[in-house]
C-alpha cells in the first residue's frame, strides 16, 4: 500500500515539474532564474542577543557572490514562522496582489494585514547570523533552540517544543497523502 501511495506522490512531483518552468542550477549563467529549494532540518540556538547561525546548508543554496536578503513573517496555519527568499516573497506578493481590488475596503484591510510584521534579514558575512525581531519570535514561544525546516520554496522557523508536538503519525501521513494524492 505504501509503494502504491509513493508512485502516486512521484507521479504528482513529476506532473508538477512538467507544468513549471524552473531554470536548473547546473547552469551558472541561469542560476539567477532558479527558484531555491530548501531542504533538511536544522536545531538552532539563540544567543543573549537574539542572533542565530543560519544553516549552513540553506546558505549553500545561494551563489558565493550573491547577497542574500530573506523575507521573515508568521504562518497563517500554523505557529511558525515562515521565511522567504527576497525574490520568492515578492513573486508571492505580487501574485497575492494582482487578485486585489484597492478600491475594495476589505482588500485593502486584508493587504495591510497581509503585509503586518514582516522582516528581512540578511546574514552577517563572518558567521551567517541572522537576527528575527523578539516580537516575532515571541509570536512562536521560541526561547533558547528552535527549528529551520526546508519546506522546498521556504524554511519554516519553529519553537522546538512546538515542531516535536506537531509531528504526525506514520499512519497519520499515510492517511493524509491517501486522502489528498490518493
């Protein structure tokens, strides 16, 4: 049953990746094209002054002359922070405005709430630490370790505490995948 429900979940990839036109990385020259894909997860302690070493292996997603500016702001779903390339947030942004009428009250309420607590963060060149406002992290319970999650186009930030408790069951997932892929 298992072999059965991966088939239909690498089908799916596969579909997707037909309908998408994402540049490859193995071409230097395009590589500005090509979405950045997270992947792994991270434990991460915070220092006295807030600051966090950021992956190393997130940080290797990006050319070495390439500054990298990421785009930090809670998850809609979940207690977690979501944290974005610049290049992906704005794509993201603009697709979210472009269904938006400002001549809409409640369009214009919904894009300043959409856009509320928002940061970017830039990596220090010596360490690669990075610094989230307290308030944000705050937001997550995150006191002393948290977690960066690759979620392929972005990196989920959670508490560690808050990550452990919202793992699912294997047959959770399996019922899960099931339900949507199946």
């Amino acid at each position: 049953m298992l072999i059965k429900l991966w088939k239909k979940v690498e089908d799916f990839v596969k579909k997707c990746k037909k309908s998408c036109n994402f540049a490859s990385t193995a071409n230097p020259q395009k590589r500005e094209l090509a979405m950045a894909k997270f992947i792994g997860e991270y434990s991460v302690k915070i220092d006295d002054k807030g600051r966090m070493i950021f992956p190393s292996a997130f940080k290797g997603v990006f050319a070495p002359e390439e500054k990298i500016a990421l785009v930090v702001k809670k998850d809609i779903f979940e207690n977690c922070l979501q944290m974005y390339t610049y290049q992906q947030w704005e794509e993201e942004s603009n697709q979210v405005k472009a269904r938006l009428n400002f001549f809409k009250r409640e369009h214009s309420e919904f894009w300043r709430e959409y856009m509320r607590d928002r940061a970017v963060v830039e990596p220090d060149e010596k360490l690669g630490r990075i610094t989230i406002p307290k308030k944000m992290l705050e937001s997550i319970g995150a006191e002393k370790e948290m977690i960066f999650v690759g979620n392929d186009h972005k990196i989920e930030i959670w508490s560690k505490e808050q990550y452990n408790k919202k793992q699912m069951s294997s047959e959770e997932f399996i019922a899960l995948a099931e339900n949507i892929l199946g």
